[in-house]
C-alpha cells in the first residue's frame, strides 16, 4: 500500500509557498515539511480539512492511493 501526498503540486498550483501555507493552516514548518515530502505517518481530518480550505481543493487533490 502506498498513499502519495501531492501536497507540492496543489501548492504549486495555487501559487502558495510552505511558510504562507503554514500560517494559513496554522500548522509548523516542520510538521507540514513532513507532510509534503510524505514523511509523515498520518494526517487528521482537522488539519487536512484546514489545508483544503486553504488550497480550495478536495482531498483526493492531495492524497493518492496506489498499490505499487
């Protein structure tokens, strides 16, 4: 099972840097760091709610499920 966090292309895609987005989210450099490099574990909802509002994107915009 592999979960790809596309974190980077809807930032890219809006034009968002980590440190706006961060402050946005109200969540760390690093903890958000860790996310977008699919470094992190897991995610909550609350969080992941946060960064669509933010991005204005659904969440299948930032997580992707393949079985490779």
């Amino acid at each position: 099972m592999a979960i790809i966090v596309n974190l980077d292309v809807m930032m890219a895609k809006r034009k968002m840097s980590l440190n706006e987005l961060s402050e946005k989210v109200e969540i760390t450099l690093a903890n958000l760091s860790n996310l977008k490099t699919g470094k992190a574990k897991a995610i909550r909802f609350t969080t992941l709610d946060s960064i669509c509002k933010a991005l204005a994107c659904q969440p299948a915009d930032i997580l992707e499920y393949t079985d490779k």
